[in-house]
C-alpha cells in the first residue's frame, strides 16, 4: 500500500492498513450477570482510504473501515462483536471523525477536533445530539441505552 503520510489523510493516515491485536477489553452490561463485566477480546480490522468525497465546498478523506471482534477466553468461531464503517478527516475544521454501524441497530458519528499531524485525540458523540449523536434501536434504548461514546 502506498504510505499516506503527510497526505490530505491528515491523522488518519497511519491508520491505512490491515491490523491485528489480542490485547483488547471490552466493558460492557452483561445480561446474564445482570451487572458490567470486563471481557478481554482480539480483533482484525482493515481500514481503505477513499476521498475526496464533496458536500458542497466541504472535502473529506476516509478510511473505509471493517472491524470484527472475539473472546479470548473461549474458542469463537463467529465474532461477538462486528463494525462497518468510516474515519473521516476534514482539514479545514480540523475535525475527526468515526462513524459506524453495529449489527444490533445501533449506529453512531463521534467527532472532535485535532491538528492534521496529531497521533492521538478525543471524539465524542451523545445521545440525543444532532451533529455528533448516537442512535440505538427501540429495544437498546430500554435495555442497554448507550447514552455517551468517547
């Protein structure tokens, strides 16, 4: 693959890539506990580079991204846990940002402004919010309401 950095890509660019790792937690309510229980998990993720995409005067480059996640502590042959969807880096408002579908209807953007050569940074979306929200479908909503993501 060709290396973006220093790209229009801006902080996205080292993302570009095929990535592997098993030294993920996952802290999330677990029903049959009834209670919040750590999981630890690996994950293979894949993140292509598009753009530009045009909204008007707006210019985004992504990252097309595919993520799929298993349990460490027993043998899994499904993932317990899938994403589709983009990193987005708008250079002018110097803005991140993630936008994703879960397969349990729930869909969310998070967002946050960085600089183009930063290698961290906070994105954040709430329920509720008309720019950087979360959706959940009727059922989530009353059992396991996500209500903030950062």
């Amino acid at each position: 693959m060709t290396s973006l950095v220093g790209s229009e890509w801006g902080p996205l660019a080292a993302l570009a890539g095929e990535w592997e790792g098993d030294q993920g937690i996952d802290i999330a309510f677990g029903n049959v506990e009834g209670s919040m229980i750590t999981t630890p998990y690996r994950e293979k993720i894949s993140l292509k580079p598009f753009g530009p995409v045009d909204n008007g005067s707006q210019h985004l480059y992504g990252l097309d991204y595919r993520m799929a996640a298993w349990r460490t502590a027993v043998e899994e042959e499904n993932p317990f846990h899938t994403e589709v969807g983009y990193w987005l880096w708008d250079a002018e408002l110097g803005h991140v940002m993630r936008s994703f579908m879960v397969p349990r209807g729930q869909t969310l953007i998070a967002g946050g402004e960085t600089t183009v050569d930063a290698t961290s940074y906070t994105m954040r979306a709430e329920q509720g919010s008309t720019s950087y929200g979360i959706l959940s479908n009727p059922y989530l909503i009353k059992a396991a309401n996500t209500t903030l993501y950062e």
